[in-house]
C-alpha cells in the first residue's frame, strides 16, 4: 500500500513560510465526532497519510486528537490543520480551545474558515495566535482574489495558505492564478465534489484508460499541479485509495480533458453562493 509521507519527496510542498505541508490530507468534514470520525483518522493515518483537516465547526477537533494521540505517531510527523469559526469573536482564544480539544501544544496551520463580517477584522487575532506560537502557519478559506488582497493590504504576517472548493469541476483559474501570484498556496477540498464528480463519463474514461479509480484520477489532477488537496471519505478502503496517487501520472491529454470540465468559467472567486 503505497503512503502519503511527510518527506520532502514530491509528496510534499513549502509554504512562503518555509514550513512543509503533505500535499494529500484526509478532511474530516461533516465527520460526526466519536468513533466514525476515530477510526477515520486512525485508519488513513495507517495508511500513511500524515496531514488532517479539521475545523472549530466541524465538533470534531476531540476525536482527531484522540486518534492522533492512539496512532502512537510522533507529533511531530504529522501536519494538523483546523479553522477559526468567524462568528466567534477571538482567534487566538479559540485556538487555545482547540488546542485543548486536540490535546496538542500547537497546530502546523490555522485558517480563517471564511470571511465573515469582512475579510480583514480576524486577522489581527490570527496574527496574535501565530506570534504566541499556538499556529506555526496562518491562512485563509473561502477568501476570493479581492479579499485576498485585502488582508494582504494590512497584514504584517501574510497567509499562506486559501483552501477553496477546487476540482476540475470548480477550476478557479482566476483565483488559483491570484493565489500563485501572492505565493499563497492553494488547498482543494470537496475535490471529488463530495461524491458526485465520481460518476462524470470523461472522468471514467481516464480511470479505465490509466487503471485507477475516478477517485484517485481526481485527485491526481490537483496533485500534478502541485495543489493541496483533501479528499474526506469515512471508509477504510476509500480512504486506502485515496492515498495511492503518487505512483502514476495523467498524460497531458488527460489532465486537458479535465481541465475542460469547469463549470465556473475560470472565476477568481471562491464562491457561487454564500452559506453565511
């Protein structure tokens, strides 16, 4: 079974701020807390990945830090992320919550987990979290290019960091493009488009052509492009195949026919609708 380490091997990329992060993570999204979100984690963190995605909102931060503590891996080996919940009004003494519910000393990032009330009132606070050393990195989620550069406008310690809805189906090119210019790195979740992408004709075709599943093609996309990306899934075998995408490539022909799957027209926002 092929593993999701945290050696600089490919498997992983730098953020502008030096600090390493696992290209492949397992979210844990609408993953009720207790036992169906232990195991989840326990079993990808088996498998080898070495990068959870957790938020203040998800209830869940209990759960990934008892896993993580019972996998017996060092701390230090594995790259955990949660999020601010912005209708709080302190980051940086929610993220001294969270790091008592997971039952660590600091996170390897902390993100705004989206904008609201303004894209640039938190980050004052995510700032104060990040000098405090609670957060060895700080970003955003959900930021469009313009409240990107909005934060970029009065922040001291810039975000490295936008995770956004991003698959071939959401190809953001205006925002990955916004995202690249200012080096913030981007994170795709929901890539398989919380299940639904799985089915698409063309996506199949690829994954029959190359002897993969729809899922691990998806994921190989964002992969390929150097992407953060965080596959959620709370089955053990799923969970497994999701890591295997470091052992095959897209052809470029392939990776065009993805590309031509945007249903967003290249938008440099992270949004269609807001749920806030």
């Amino acid at each position: 079974m092929a593993a999701v380490s945290s050696e600089a091997d490919g498997r992983t990329r730098a953020l502008a701020d030096g600090n390493e992060i696992p290209l492949v993570g397992l979210g844990v999204w609408q993953v009720p807390d207790g036992r169906e979100c232990e195991e989840a984690v326990a079993w990808a963190l088996e498998a080898g990945y070495r990068h959870i995605d957790t938020a203040q909102a998800y209830g869940n931060e209990r759960s990934v830090g008892k896993a993580l503590r019972d996998s017996g891996l060092p701390r230090e080996d594995v790259f955990i992320t949660t999020k601010f919940y912005p209708a709080r009004q302190d980051p940086e003494a929610e993220a001294q919550r969270s790091l008592e519910r997971l039952g660590v000393d600091s996170l390897d990032l902390y993100i705004v987990h989206w904008p609201q009330g303004g894209p640039t009132w938190a980050w004052d606070g995510m700032q104060r979290a990040h000098e405090r050393g609670y957060a060895r990195s700080i970003g955003v989620s959900n930021f469009s290019a313009s409240e990107l550069d909005a934060v970029f406008a009065i922040a001291d310690v810039h975000p490295v960091v936008n995770q956004i809805q991003f698959s071939p189906f959401e190809y953001r090119r205006g925002l990955l493009d916004a995202c690249d210019g200012r080096r913030v790195a981007v994170e795709a979740y929901s890539p398989l488009g919380t299940g639904r992408h799985l089915g698409d004709a063309q996506v199949a075709d690829i994954a029959e052509r190359v002897g993969r599943t729809p899922a691990q093609v998806l994921i190989r996309w964002a992969v390929q492009r150097d992407l953060i990306v965080l596959p959620k899934s709370t089955h053990r075998e799923r969970i497994e195949q999701n890591a295997q995408v470091f052992d095959f490539e897209l052809s470029e022909a392939d990776v065009a026919t993805l590309d031509g799957l945007d249903r967003t027209n290249g938008t440099d926002r992270a949004l269609e609708s807001l749920w806030w």
